[in-house]
C-alpha cells in the first residue's frame, strides 16, 4: 500500500471515530467535543488538497512507506 490510500483510511477512520464519539444518539457517545476533531481532520483534508502537502503523508513516508497513489 502506498501514502495516499493509507492517509484516505486514515481519515476515513478518524472521521467515523469522532462521529460516533461526538454525536449524541451514538451508542459510544462521549462528548460533543468530538466533533471538533471530526473538523480538524475535514480541515486538514482541505488543506492538503489545496496545497498538494499531507503531514500524514510525510510522517507515513518516514515509516517506510512508498509515496504515490
């Protein structure tokens, strides 16, 4: 698997973490402070496709991984 699969399942599972944490009719609802990362990552997503840089994807090719798509 290469970087940018590996960071879309990433945030893909952020993002459905922080949902079921943050939303009040969710069986494993914490906080609705939750939500907050849910808006951190959908930001970072933005960001990342703006500026065509992902600090996930570096840290993930310092990990070894290959870079591509």
């Amino acid at each position: 698997m290469t970087t940018w699969p590996t960071v879309r399942v990433i945030a893909g599972a952020f993002i459905l973490l922080s949902l079921a944490l943050g939303v009040p009719g969710s069986p494993v609802f914490l906080s609705t402070w939750w939500l907050a990362f849910t808006a951190f990552v959908g930001l970072n997503l933005l960001q990342s496709g703006l500026t065509r840089w992902c600090l996930m994807e570096t840290l993930l090719r310092k990990l070894g991984l290959r870079p591509g798509e």
